[in-house]
C-alpha cells in the first residue's frame, strides 16, 4: 500500500498517538456492526427496545437474551489483523492510547494494553441495583439472574442509550484527544455522542485526523488523511510501512 510521505513524515515523528476505534473494526472477525445498511444490528433490531434504562424496566428478560444471544456470538470469533495491528502500534509508541466504543473485549483479547473501554464490556456483569460485579451467574432461562448480595437483577456493564459513560475512563481520553499529535478515528460512524467529538477535540489541538471506514462519514470532510477501506487490511499495511520498514 503507498502510504502518503508526509504521513509516513508525520507518524515517525509523532511520540502521541489517540486511536477511537468502533464496531467497524470487528467486522472481519465475523461480528455484526450497528448501522451498516445491511446487516447492522439496528437494522434489525430497536435500540430503544433492547439497549435502553428503559427497555430492562419493560421487559429485563428480553434485554437479558439479546445480550446473552451477543455474548454468545462474541464467544466464537477472534480478533483480526487489524486489532493485532493496533498491538504492534502500541508497542512503537510511549503515548499510544486506545479509545474503544466496542464492548466486545476484542482489543484486549488481542494484548492491546493501554485501553479505555468508552462503553463498557459485554463480558462484565453487573447488579443493576448495588452496582456490584459477578464473574458467574446461572443460566436460568426462566428469569434474569439475581446479584447474589441484594437480589437486584444482574445486567450487562455496558453503557445503555441515556446512560453516561464511565466519568474516569472518559476524562482520560478527552486528554488523551487532546494532547494527541496523530488521531486515528477507525470504524465507526461517527453519530454517537460524546465518543464522536473525541475527533474534533483532538483537531482543535492541531492533530492530524487520521480516519478508516470503507464508507465515508461525517468526520470525513475535516480529516488529513482518509483511508476508504478495511480496518484489517489497511492497519496491518500502515503499520508495516511506517514502523516495520523504517526500523529495518
Ligand atoms: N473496517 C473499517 N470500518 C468498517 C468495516 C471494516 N471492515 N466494516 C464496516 N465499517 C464501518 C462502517 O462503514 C461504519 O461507518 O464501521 C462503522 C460502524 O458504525 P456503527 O455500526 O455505527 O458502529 P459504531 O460507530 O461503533 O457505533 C457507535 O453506537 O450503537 C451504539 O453503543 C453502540 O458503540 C456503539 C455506538
């Protein structure tokens, strides 16, 4: 893949890296994203009917399923070159942070170690009354699973549309956005809220925006560099042309 010089130029020099990634970055490890016309999860199914406050308050058993049904499919995929890519990235860069909107715990099952997970992870459960974690809950298909200390009902540690993000995790990459030199914003549509102003902090600090999507996207028009294609694909070629030619 010819890599523009001057990103090359720019991605050698830089010593801060921020990458947001989202589900577009999972695609090729077999999982379904959320609004790809397609084959997006949303096309399918109603956010406000499964991933809501609201909708556990209505029906907590439907919600408790589909998250099942997600953990399952999660269960039987792998990260793909593009997730190792971003390993290999962190490993050439002292300030490389890894902003992900993904639940799916992908990155870290890959080694990525510096990682902010944005909106939780699906592989966590939590008591939707104390907040405590459990590791094992039974899988009774009559009811959802109860927090062993309050009897409140278990539920996913993802963020729900309406829910706030985790305050410490979201402090830290606003600063990592923001004292970044190189942005990377790779597969995601860039609608969500506060995940996509991530970007335009880090360009009002004078980043370069990087951005890797095979469809364009409202970021699209303001980034430096736009890359229309796979995540796993073109990571493992970026990565090779600027840290694995140049340290040979
Ligand atoms: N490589 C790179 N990008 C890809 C690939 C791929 N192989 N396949 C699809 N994409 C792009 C799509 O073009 C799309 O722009 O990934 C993006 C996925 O966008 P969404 O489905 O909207 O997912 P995301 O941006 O992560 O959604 C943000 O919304 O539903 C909530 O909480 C959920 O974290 C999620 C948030």
């Amino acid at each position: 893949m010819d890599l523009p010089f001057e990103l090359i130029r720019i991605l050698t020099k830089a010593n801060r890296i921020a990458v947001l990634t989202g589900a577009g970055v999972s695609q090729e490890s077999g999982l379904r994203t959320f609004r790809d016309a397609q084959s997006g999860l949303w096309t399918q199914y109603k956010p406000e009917d499964l991933a809501s406050p609201d909708a556990f308050a209505r029906d907590p058993k439907l919600v408790w399923d589909w998250y099942a049904w997600r953990r399952e499919a999660i269960k039987c995929v792998r990260p793909n070159a593009g997730h190792y890519a971003l390993v290999e990235m962190e490993k050439k860069i002292d300030g490389f942070t890894l902003i992900t909107q993904n639940v799916d715990g992908l990155h870290r099952m890959a080694g990525s170690k510096n990682i902010l997970e944005l909106h939780g992870n699906i592989l966590r459960v939590r008591c939707s009354e104390c907040g405590g974690f459990t590791e094992s809950w039974g899988d009774d298909t009559e009811s959802v699973p109860l927090c062993g200390k309050c009897n409140g009902k278990l539920r996913p540690d993802v963020v729900w549309f309406g829910e706030s993000l985790p305050r410490e995790e979201l402090e830290m990459a606003v600063n990592a956005s923001r004292t970044c030199r190189v942005f990377f914003s790779i597969g995601t549509s860039g609608i969500v809220q506060p995940a996509a102003a991530l970007a335009h902090a880090a360009r009002n600090n004078g980043a370069v925006l990087v951005e890797i999507n095979p469809e364009t996207t409202p970021l699209t028009p303001k980034v430096d560099f736009a890359f229309h294609g796979k995540s796993g694909e073109i990571l493992p070629a970026l990565v090779n042309e600027v840290w694995q030619k140049t340290s040979t």
